[in-house]
C-alpha cells in the first residue's frame, strides 16, 4: 500500500474509534446503557441505584417530553450525600470533557488531513482525463498505473464525506459539554459544594431547591424497602408514632401513643432528636380511649379510632377540641377484623400525597379490605373501593399515592404482598421484601414529607427507606 493510503487508513481507524467510543463509552457516562423500558408501561428490567436514574426519555402523541426516573431511597441521617452526587457529577462531566477534547484535537488534526486528500483526488481526477484525452501520448504501461490507483480511491469519496459528518458532531458533542460543565460550575460555586462547613450551614437553601424539585414528580410506584433504622427502644409491645406529613420544613413534631388500648395520653417531641433523648415538650389528654395503633396526624390534627366503636375523632392539637367525629359506615370494630396481631387493629387510618384514608373490613365485603378516602374536615367518606383481600391474613398496610399496600404478617418473613391501585381499580400481587428485625410490627404508616415508612416494631420504633418508580411530569402535562 502507497504511503497515501497509509495515511487514510490511519483516519479510517480513528473514525473507528470514535464510532466505538460514542457507542459504548457515552451510554455508559450519563447512565442510559444499564436499564431497559418497553414501549408499553410495562417495567421489564428496574436496578435502582443511589442517585436518581433516568430510564428513558420519549415524545408522546403530543410531542411533549416524557421522561421516566427512579427515585432513591433517602438517607435520613446524612445531609452530604447530594453533594457528593453533584461533586460526583460534576467530575464525570469534566472527565467527559477532556476526553473529548483529546478525541477533537485529533479529529481535527485528521480532519485537515482528509481535506487535503481531497484536494489531491480532485486534482488527481482532472490529471486522469485529460490524460485519457490524449492517452495516446503516453505509455500503456504509465496510463494502466494511473487508472489503477485512481480505482482503488474512488470508493472512498463517500467515506470522507462521511467522516467530515462526524468530523461536526464531534465538535457538537464538545459545545455540549462545555456548556453542562459550565452550569455545574455555577451550582458548585453557588452552594460552595467542596466547603463542607459552608455547605452544611446552606443545606436548609439546598432542601428547599430539591423539594421544589421533587415536587415535579408524580405519585411514585412501590419498589424497594431498605432498613430498618432504629430510632428509640421504648415503650410496650405495641404503639404508634408518627411526624405530620403536611408540616413546614421547620416543623419536625413527633407524637407517641404506646399500647392499643385503656390509654388516651399523646406524648409530644419538639424534634426526632428530643424524641430520643426524651425530652417531652407537651402532654395530651384525649377525651376519648383509643382503639388499636393505626393513628395518623395530619395537617396539625390527629385522626383516630375511638375504643370500643367505628367512630373516627379529628382531634386538633392547637386547641385541645375535637373538631369532628363521624361514625365508619359498616365497618368492624374491636376485633372483628383487625390486621393478624389482634389488638383492636380494624380501622387503620393513614395518609398520602393525595390525602387522607381509611382501611377496614365489612360484613357486605365479606370481611375483606376497603379503601375509603376521607374529607379531613368533615371525616365524610368521599369515594371507597372494596377489595378481595381479606382483612384478618393482613399483616400490616400502607397508602403510597393512592395505592395500598399489604403485608402478608406481622412476623419475621413479612414481606409487601399485595397492592391495590384506587386510580385504576386494580390489583396486583407483589414480592418486595423487608427486614423485620425485632419479629413483631403493630404499627407500619408511610410518611410522604420523609419518603418513609414509620413502624413500631417490638417496643422498637424504626424508621424503612423506600424507593419509588417515577415517572417526571413536563410543564405541557395537566
């Protein structure tokens, strides 16, 4: 081979390489080669990792922007960790940066090479006819020489044609990155991500960006919990605690009512922290017993079973009253259909990003579970969905986002069993498994302020991270 040729093989096994690197290389730098999504809403491979994944992005009928993540599970006890998926991030970009910069200077540098080749071919190309036009100056032997090679380098006009295409994309993929590298920068210098002192005085500013952030999801499907996380040992066998979900950020109230029945005293904590070291900030004294562990407050009211009936109390913690009551149509009490511990455990009541419910049985659902939401003024049942599962082989439930979720026990090898979804109507059985580290759970209600679940677990109060399927919403989405 001439030493031309040479050449535009060395350019040929460059654009290899730049063909292999953005089809391997890439995917794998901002996340997109390690999931797979159908085209229908059918999940069919999902491995959720630390930072928040993108799974896929697509254009709907519409031509608006749909993108599919999943949410991580928080760490409730570092404040750091989103920094150092910013820093993470950011390295990743600049690494990403210099590579390509080495990959252009080289494209460049190639690139001017394939220009003046193809100067040369052209230049070549007019030699060759106007020697055809008068071949018959010149030797047989000259003329078959210059046809020849002429031959072997007409094919690779295309292929230059091509490689000059490339030549741009790769200078594309440059603007883009200097571009992204430039926004982390200005994140970095505003939150001061490397100064950890200055970071954690700013991370009330930072909570309340990705809050407002968070805000742009939708209601997140069930996939994973992790834990437990024990908070405190206190109390017996059986009880509730809980923080409202609806609280300000700066709100961070715990309540505590230990047993399931013969007690009507709620211990208030300022904080978690006070919650562990037993500092108590207020005492209630309820005007009525309650029934069971399945207590919720919500917006800065608390919502429970009063003893020995199927009657709901909305008690306000402002002002000591109560503010309604109202009597759970057909549902059983005291033991009647309670979750498989006993413990007067019939009427759960819980709350979620849509608002607040009630769980229970009936005699007219043949003792099987129904899902009413309620108004939290007024306690009215505003729509109920009757299920086929049977309260009493329930172990414990859940509501995450309109969707309810049920253990199969309240001893070691719980695990979420079944979910009902009241936006389609529908169930599914599932298999998402959880540590019951002290064997016995009373009480498991999701928190959607903390994206966690609270449980009382043998005197034990824990806390489940839980990892959410979500699905991003664009500003064209009603």
């Amino acid at each position: 081979m001439s030493p031309p040729l040479l050449k535009l093989g060395a350019v040929l096994s460059t654009m290899a390489m730049i063909s292999n690197w953005m089809s391997q290389t890439l995917p794998s730098l901002v996340g997109l080669n390690t999931t797979r999504i159908t085209t229908s809403d059918t999940l069919t491979q999902i491995s959720p990792k630390e930072g928040w994944q993108v799974y896929s992005s697509a254009q709907d009928p519409d031509g608006r922007c749909i993108c599919t993540v999943v949410a991580p599970e928080q760490n409730l006890c570092s404040r750091d960790a989103k920094s150092r998926q910013l820093r993470q991030l950011l390295e990743k970009v600049q690494n990403m940066s210099q590579s390509i910069e080495v990959l252009n200077l080289r494209t460049q540098r190639d690139f001017q090479y394939v220009l003046k080749m193809e100067t040369q071919m052209k230049g070549l190309k007019a030699k060759f006819r106007q020697i055809e036009d008068d071949r018959k100056t010149l030797m047989t032997k000259h003329f078959q020489e210059l046809k020849e090679k002429m031959d072997e380098l007409l094919p690779l006009i295309p292929v230059l044609e091509q490689y000059k295409t490339d030549a741009k994309l790769i200078t594309q993929f440059k603007e883009e990155i200097r571009n992204l590298s430039a926004v982390l920068t200005g994140i970095q210098e505003e939150i001061g991500a490397y100064d950890y002192e200055e970071l954690h005085q700013r991370v009330i500013n930072l909570e309340t960006r990705l809050r407002d952030c968070m805000k742009k999801l939708t209601c997140g499907k069930l996939m994973k919990i992790t834990g437990p996380i024990t908070v405190k040992t206190s109390g017996t066998r059986f009880g509730a605690w809980m923080t409202d979900p609806l609280a300000s950020e700066k709100n961070n109230r715990v309540w505590y009512m230990d047993s399931y029945t013969n007690n009507k005293i709620v211990r208030e904590y300022k904080s978690i922290a006070d919650f562990i070291s037993g500092a108590e900030s207020r005492t209630y004294n309820l005007p009525f017993k309650w029934a069971g562990t399945n207590h919720v407050v919500y917006n800065g009211s608390l919502y429970f079973n009063k003893y020995q009936s199927n009657i709901i109390i909305k008690y306000s913690f402002d002002t000591g009253r109560v503010l309604a009551q109202r009597s759970l149509e057909y549902a059983g009490f005291h033991n009647v259909y309670p979750y498989t511990w006993g413990g007067f455990s019939d009427i759960d009541l819980m709350a979620d990003e849509i608002g607040l419910w009630a769980v229970y049985a009936t005699n007219q659902n043949a003792g099987n579970i129904v899902i009413s939401q309620l108004n939290q003024d007024t306690l009215e049942v505003l729509k109920s969905w009757s299920t086929g599962y049977p309260k009493r082989s329930a172990g414990e439930s859940f509501m995450i986002c309109g969707t309810l979720y049920v253990t199969n026990s309240h001893l070691t090898g719980a695990k979420v069993y079944y979910s009902y979804s009241t936006k389609t109507s529908t169930y599914e059985y599932t298999d998402i498994p959880f540590h019951n580290q002290y064997f016995h759970i009373s009480m498991l209600d999701y928190n959607a302020r903390d994206r966690a679940l609270y449980a009382w677990n043998n005197g034990h109060q824990v806390l489940f991270n839980v990892t959410l399927f979500h699905i991003i919403k664009t500003e064209d989405d009603s």
